[in-house]
C-alpha cells in the first residue's frame, strides 16, 4: 500500500516540493516494511590552543596561569521522513512521492537567505551551524606554609559547545513557548579553595577543597509531547553550586592497619529558569546528593610463609537525589547505603581473594526518569 519514499534532501524524482530540497542524502528510496527513517549525519569540527605558565613567587608559594582558545562547529544534514505520503496510491497511478512530512535538515539549517527554492523553508533562516568560540582562563596560586602542608586557591572557567534542535520551530499550544534552532554553549565559572596535607608524623593525610561553581545557560535535554514527540535541548537555567568534599588515610598506631575514607557535602540550586515552566527556579539540579562519602578499613598482617593476609571492610552512603530538572520528567531517586568485605593472601607475584560486594543485596538507584510515561 505504500510507494517507494525518498528522502526529502533527494529531488530526483519528487523535485522540490512541499519540506522536499536538495541536499545531503546517503541512501534510498525506502519502501515497505520501512516507514519511518532517518538518515541524518552531524559534523563536528573542533579547534584549539591552549597551555599553561607555572612560576615561583618565593620559596613557598607558585602560581599557575593557563587558557585556551578554541573554535567549534556543530552540522546538521540530511532528513528524517516517514511514508505517510505515499500510501493509497492508487491502481495504475505512476508514482508520486508527495514529501509533506517530515524534517530537511539540510534546508532547515542552510543559513539566513539561504535558497532552496521552497520558500516556507527558506523563511526559516536558521543558522547553518552552531557555531561557538572565545577564551577561558585558570588562575591557581598555591603556597606551603610546612613541609607538610599545601594550600591552593583557584579561579578557572569551562564550557560545553553549543548544537542544533532537530524540532527547532515547534510550539506549545498556547505559543508561550517556541523550540529554539540553537542551543548555545553553557558556561561555568569555578571558586576553589584546597588544601593538602600530611598531619600526625604522618599517620593522617587529610586533602579537601570548599567550591562554588556558577553556572550561566545550562544544557538540558527536555521531551514535551504537547511540543514535539522528539527530544530537544535548551539552554534551562543558570544555577549555582556550593560543596566541601576530602578524603583522607588514617593509620593509626596498630600495625597493619589502614582507615581511609572520602565525603562530598552539597548544595544545588536552579537561581533561575530561562526555558519552559517545566524548570522551577529554587529546586535542586540533577544527581546531586546533599551528601555522599565511603569509609574502609584494611588490616594486613604477615604470613609465616612469606606472603601478607588482609581483610577489608567498606560501607558507601548516599543522600537522595533526582533525575533531571525537568519537572514532569525527574524522579526521586532515593538514599542508599551498601557494604562490601573481601579477605585474601598476596605476595609480589600474585593476590588471592575472596570477595562479597553489596553485602545486603541491596540495589542502588542510580538512574531513573518519567520521560516515557509522558505518551
């Protein structure tokens, strides 16, 4: 029941009709049982320099100064499709491949003024690449008041490169809300304070940093049905950042034994949205527990054959968290804790252990979403 379906950036048979121009295409036609395809290719193309200067200020202190220059590029071609317009033909009709639906990419992103020769798609001017380039910095000074102590603070920048909406021009019902072409580059901005150190002659090396983190136009992905039934990106929200995390390895005054742990102490907040109502400024950003840390404890003593015993303990906790910022999207996902013990002999050569992870067989949410129930 359905002709022959050729992508909408291959015009040899259906010329520029309807979404149909020429373009990029790498296969076709596509006839039963293939209804819907895509055949689309994106292109990155990045360049960059980047380095960094260390020098002494005195005997104890240095300071680090590093950037990078980088130029990127995103593109989108080809077509998605489907065969809807080609179904029903009727008996004796020569073929006639009508190419209403369906996205041109090729024609969509082709740059303001393009000239694909259909107008409703040259009014678009969609950019023709999403395009981003500039400079970040990093400035970490660092000083050792002892042998044994190391203080830094540092100032650095970050990004990721921006990229194109399939559904770029799609709406909600009410109009409130329109899928952008372009998604741009969001941006980081990072405050750190740290420290390193070895305490106790040397019984307790405790490192660990105080940071906050600004963020300007952070990426996310966001499925809405009432817009598109694909999935698109958009520039959701500035947001902000503030922790304490260490770790450290204690050995305490019995031989063969060994404490060491890690913590990470957390506060995220969306300061404010810049896309849908789906994104509420005052909540929490994605997989970020308040708190998370791990403890082990590892004794090992010697053999009268030569060879070293150990046992070992460890216990993993975390807070609860969600899946995403987007409201009708995110799930909680809730706190955990799990345990893991292993026993075993070893020398230079070779190990030998017994193992149980995950004592309580407890599985951990990690990942988890309402996107699919939103059909």
């Amino acid at each position: 029941t359905y002709a022959a379906n050729y992508a909408l950036t291959d015009t040899s048979v259906s010329g520029s009709i309807n979404n149909a121009s020429p373009g990029w295409f790498s296969a076709g036609p596509f006839s039963e049982p293939v209804i819907f395809f895509n055949d689309i290719r994106r292109t990155d193309k990045q360049q960059g320099i980047f380095g960094e200067i260390s020098m002494d200020v005195s005997d104890t202190s240095e300071l680090t100064v590093g950037a990078r220059w980088y130029d990127i590029a995103v593109d989108l071609e080809g077509s998605a499709n489907s065969s809807f317009s080609t179904g029903f033909i009727k008996a004796g009709e020569i073929h006639r491949d009508r190419q209403r639906y369906g996205t041109n990419l090729s024609a969509q992103f082709n740059g303001p003024g393009g000239n694909t020769g259909n107008p409703s798609l040259d009014a678009l001017d969609y950019p023709d690449k999403a395009e981003t380039d500039g400079v970040i910095g990093k400035i970490t000074y660092s000083w050792n008041p002892a042998e044994d102590i190391m203080y830094y603070v540092t100032w650095s920048e970050g990004f990721r490169p921006g990229l194109l909406n399939r559904p770029g021009g799609k709406s909600n019902p009410d109009g409130t809300y329109t899928v952008p072409p372009v998604t741009e580059s969001d941006e980081v901005t990072n405050y750190e304070f740290g420290w390193k150190t070895v305490l106790s002659d040397g019984q307790l090396k405790f490192n660990g940093s105080i940071f906050k983190v600004d963020i300007s136009g952070l990426q996310t992905s966001i499925l809405d049905p009432s817009i598109t039934n694909l999935f698109f990106s958009d520039n959701a929200a500035d947001a902000e950042i503030m922790g304490l995390e260490g770790d450290f390895v204690y050995y305490p005054k019995v031989d063969g034994l060994m404490l060491s742990g890690a913590f990470s102490i957390l506060n995220t907040e969306i300061e404010k949205s810049l896309t849908t109502s789906d994104v509420i400024a005052g909540e929490d950003l994605a997989f970020a527990p308040g708190f998370q840390a791990n403890v082990a404890a590892r004794y090992e003593w010697g053999l009268s054959s030569g060879n070293l015993g150990h046992v070992q303990g460890q216990v993993n906790i975390s807070d609860e968290s969600f899946s995403d910022i987007i409201e009708p999207n995110k799930a909680k996902q809730d706190s955990y804790s799990f345990a893991n013990i292993r026993a075993g002999i070893s020398n230079e050569s070779w190990i030998a252990e017994i193992y149980i992870d995950n004592l309580t067989d407890k599985r951990a949410q990690i990942s988890n979403n309402f996107v699919y129930d939103r059909f």
